[in-house]
C-alpha cells in the first residue's frame, strides 16, 4: 500500500514531488523507514559508524516529479557584502 506525500526537492533542480512513506505501523521498524546498526572499531571498541539497512515497508526510489519549480529571480536575491550594516562582526550595543 503507498503512503503518498508531497516534498519539495532542491536537487537537480527545484521541484515538488511525491513519494512514498514508511509504514508508520511497521513492526520491524517502528515507521523509520529502516534500522541503523551502529558497530565498533574492532580493536578498541570505540564506536566507528553505522549502516542503515532499509525495511521491506518503504521503497525510497519511489518517487515522482509533479512540477518543476522556477528558479528564483535576479532581484529577489540578496548579496550580503562587507559594507552592508547586518554583515557587521561588532555587538549590536
């Protein structure tokens, strides 16, 4: 069963699409999507990463574009330089 839901993606280019979700009832995860098994160096035991394994409840390559977004306009951007007041390092008192 999908669980749909909108997102906007930033990546390659602005857009708003749908995916699918994890099961929020999904025993073997508990509706994350899938469970991190952290591990230890194998000398020292110090903690040395995880890996993310994904649940069978959530496939995350589904994925559908709705509608590029436009880009945002020239003059609609702001340029913060040196000489502009809140660009200032010194304490505002």
């Amino acid at each position: 069963m999908l669980r749909l839901r909108l997102q906007r993606a930033t990546w390659p280019r602005n857009a708003l699409i749908l995916t699918d979700t994890p099961n929020p009832d999904c025993r073997t995860c508990g509706g994350y999507g899938g469970i991190e098994h952290e591990y230890g160096h194998p000398e020292t035991g110090e903690y040395d990463g995880s890996d993310w394994e994904p649940c069978h409840c959530w496939d995350e390559t589904r994925r559908w574009t709705l509608l590029p977004l436009p880009d945002r306009p020239k003059w609609l951007r702001r340029h913060r330089t040196p000489t502009d007041p809140w660009a200032s390092n010194e304490p505002p008192f």
